[in-house]
C-alpha cells in the first residue's frame, strides 16, 4: 500500500509532477497499441488528495477527448 501511496503523491501533488507529460505518454501509448482509451483506476486515494485526484483525471480527459480517445474512471 504505501509504494501506491507514494505513487499517487508523486502524480497528484507534489509541486513538478502536477503539470507532467502523463496525457501525451498515455495517448502515444494509445496510438501505438491501436487502443480506444484510458481506465484510471487508483485505489487508496486519501480524502485530502481528492481535489488534486479530480485535477489529474480533468486533464487527462481533456487530453484524451482532444485526440478522439475515451476515459473512465
């Protein structure tokens, strides 16, 4: 549990990482493979990461409709 912690830290919070290139790895990934789109799926989100939670799956969504891509969550 605590390395998945770590992780959602480092993409959801951490001053850096907030405006990472996530969104343009994922859709390369998705051209690549011939895929339809994303499934964000982390679990153990703290209730004090819920905003930056929210702002993550914001901008990977507005990325992936950009480019013609689905999002679930």
């Amino acid at each position: 549990m605590f390395l998945r912690y770590f992780f959602a830290k480092k993409v959801f919070i951490e001053e850096g990482i907030r405006n990472y290139k996530g969104p343009i790895l994922l859709i390369n990934q998705l051209e690549k493979y011939d895929y339809f789109g994303v499934d964000i799926d982390f679990e153990y989100i703290l209730a004090n990461d819920r905003d930056a939670f929210t702002a993550f799956v914001e901008r990977v969504s507005k990325a992936m409709r950009a480019n013609g891509y689905h999002t679930s969550v």
